[in-house]
C-alpha cells in the first residue's frame, strides 16, 4: 500500500447514501439484510436467496440486492449509517457485507455519485441488471424510483442530491 499524498483539511460536502437534510427521511417500516450486494447510496431490490439456512443461502427477514435481476420490486436507496457496520475495503466501497443490516429510505434527501451528466428536476431511474442510476426517461431495462435530481452533476462520479417527497 502506497503513502498517503494528500489530505483533506474541510470535511466532505457529503458522502453517498447520508442524508442531505436533516431528519427529512422516511425509511421502511422493517430493515433488511444484505445480500452482499447492497451498496450505501444505491438502489435495491427485495432480493430471495434459496438453501437451508442463512449461510446457504436462505432469507433471514427482508433481504436487500443491489440488482433487480432477482424480480423483487425495487425497494428503496440504501441509506449509509455511521452506526453500520461497512468493511474497511481496499477501494473504498460503500458495499455493506452478506448478512449486515441495511436501513433502507424511500422519501427524503440524500447523497448519491453521480452516473453521468444530471440536470435539476431530472428523474433518477436505474438500471435492473446493474443498478446504475440514469436520469431522464426512463429506457429500456430501467425502472423509474419516483426520486428527482435536486443538485446538478456534470459528470459521473459528482456528488449530487437526490430528492424525493412522494
């Protein structure tokens, strides 16, 4: 591992998945699990898993996917928690670990990187087989999630806000 270069001295802006305004969130009625898959500031799935038990595969609860390939209905933006538990991984992903719990919301304001350019007022679709966030109509293999782009982004990767107050 290389030395660090470079260090901040402000704090980020935001970070995805954290909320943007203060206690304006809504979050399911029950938590779910990861599948391994769910990422903090991305959309997820209610996901199905098939074994015997946990480790094997079986659902314990509401399991969250970071993918709709499953044909679960679209659950929600997985919200990041300073109480969660998040691996410290090499490149810094926000993924939270197969079984760890997953707050999920479904109105409010919050941080997500941007996927590519967004303009205000865009709607924020995504992708079922991947999960990327695209904005505008909603194409072929996108799902709409009735949220809205409230700051712009000029190029993937910028941090923006996501709104939605149903």
């Amino acid at each position: 591992m290389a030395l660090q270069k470079k260090v901040n001295v402000d704090p980020a802006l935001g970070v995805p998945g954290s909320q943007a305004a203060f206690l304006g969130e809504v979050i399911t009625v029950h938590n779910y699990l990861s599948d391994g898959t769910a990422t903090a500031g991305q959309f997820c799935w209610n996901g199905t898993f098939t074994g015997t038990d946990w480790e094997a595969g079986t659902p314990v609860g509401n399991v969250a996917t970071g993918n709709g390939t499953g044909g679960g209905a679209l659950a929600g933006l997985v919200v990041r928690l300073q109480t969660g538990v998040l691996p410290d991984g090499v490149a810094g992903e926000l993924k939270y670990e197969r079984g760890e719990l997953v707050t999920v919301a479904i109105r409010g304001d919050f941080y997500v990187a941007a996927t590519g350019a967004a303009t205000v007022g865009q709607a924020v679709n995504v992708n079922t087989t991947t999960g990327a966030m695209t904005y505008g109509t909603a194409g072929s293999g996108e799902v709409a999630t009735g949220w809205t782009v409230t700051t712009p982004a000029a190029a993937a990767g910028d941090l923006i806000v996501i709104s939605n107050h149903g």
